[in-house]
C-alpha cells in the first residue's frame, strides 16, 4: 500500500514541471520581457539548490568529504564535456544559435529528479506520513526550481509546447527512482552519497558557466538590475526552504 503512496507522490511532483503552462496565458511580449527574470530566478535556484541542499545532504552521508567534492569536480566537468561535445555536434563554424545549456539543464534536472525520487521512495518505506512530509518538502523545493527550468528552455530558443514536454520528461525520473527508492532503500543512502554532489557539480556548472553569463551579457540596465534581484530571489528561496526544512 505505502509503495502506492510513493508513486502518487512521485507523480505529483513530476506534474509540477507543467508549471510553466502559465505562460500560455501570457502574451509573447511580456513573457519575452520577464525571460531574463527567470533565468536570473534558474541561475540563483541552481546555486542555491547546489550549496544549501544538495551538497549538505551529500556530506551528511559521507564517510569521507573528499569523495562529495571529487564528485562534484567530476559533475562539473562531465557537464562542461557534454556541452563541448553538443557544440560540436551541432555548430561548425563561425556563430552558432545553438544552446547547449538547454540541454544541459535537462539532464541536471533529470538526475535532480532521480534523487528526488530515491528521497520520496526511501521515506515511505518508513512511514505514510514520513513520506508526506518529505513529498511536501520536496514540492516546495521543485516550484520555483521548475519555473525557472522552463524559463531557461524558452531562453534558449526553444517553443513552449516543446519546453513543456521536455521539462515534464526530465521530471519523470521522479518516478524511477522513487521505485529505486523503495525497493532499495537500504542501499540508497551510498548511492545518493554520489549522485547528490555529481548533481551539484553540474547545476554549479549550468549557472555559472551558462545562466549568470546570459545576465552579464544583458544590455538594458533596468532589466539587467531586475534579472540580478532574481538571482537573489533564487537563493533566497533556497535559502528560506533550508531554514523551514530545518525547523
């Protein structure tokens, strides 16, 4: 019955990826001008989901700190040779349109959902209500975290439909692993130990490599002012979701 429990509430925070379906609602010019926002709202998202969740987590199970950070220089570096080798795939020469980040930001999500998933998965092996809480939690966390997601894919290039589809694909493997979670759960405690800082490493990557550069790059001063503020924002929230779990 629990393992029922777990997968309702795995599906429920992969529906929480169609967040971005508010923007159907939006008319193109606004939605254009508050795209920055919330890539500026994904980059501090990404930070602060990195150095105040996923990272503490990983070292609260590790035996030995220097494997979370070892894992976490290997995310990072898997990330900048995936974007390498998207770049070289899809441009040749001259300037290129193509961005990679979008795809980027998919597979952090992914493996970003993955430990979710394990999270939910593990939790109501111990109890329904355990597991409630732990659900709640982590649907807090994806809410701002998905909408700035869905404003990065729109921010590179893509349409909303596919954005959409994308974003609620990635959030899928919520679900595996809340069935990894559940079924494994004893085991789970290593194998988090060495996702949590390799999703870390890459989400470091996304923002500082690819997200916070889109904000230096903006011209107009107001917005650029505006997009800086969401940045804050975005740690802020993490922040503030680190304070609460917490107490």
């Amino acid at each position: 019955m629990n393992l029922w429990w777990a997968l309702g509430a795995s599906i429920v925070v992969s529906l929480i990826s169609f967040i971005g379906v508010v923007s159907l609602i939006l008319k193109e010019k606004y939605l254009n001008s508050i795209l920055i926002l919330l890539v500026g709202l994904g980059a501090g998202g990404l930070i602060g989901g990195a150095f105040l969740h996923l990272l503490p987590e990983a070292l609260e199970k590790s035996t030995d700190f220097s494997h979370t950070f070892f894992f976490t220089i290997a995310g990072f570096t898997c990330f900048f040779i995936l974007e390498k080798y998207f770049y070289w795939r899809h441009c040749h020469k001259g300037k290129c349109e193509f961005h990679a980040f979008t795809y980027l930001n998919l597979v952090g999500d992914a493996v970003h959902n993955l430990i979710d998933g394990l999270i939910i998965g593990a939790s109501f092996t111990i109890d329904v209500n355990v597991g409630m809480v732990t659900t709640i939690a982590i649907v807090l966390h994806e809410i701002p975290q998905e909408l700035g997601d869905f404003g990065v894919l729109l921010y590179g290039g893509w349409g909303k439909a596919k954005a959409l589809f994308y974003n609620f694909l990635s959030a899928t493997t919520a679900i595996l692993g809340t069935l990894l979670g559940y079924y494994f759960s004893s085991q789970i405690s290593g194998l988090s130990g060495l996702l949590l800082p390799f999703a870390a490493g890459g989400f470091i990557y996304i923002a500082a490599c690819d997200l916070i550069p889109e904000l230096h790059r903006q011209p107009d001063q107001k917005k650029a002012a505006w997009s800086m503020l969401f940045f804050l924002l975005g740690i802020g929230m993490m922040a503030l979701l680190k304070m609460s779990h917490h107490h």
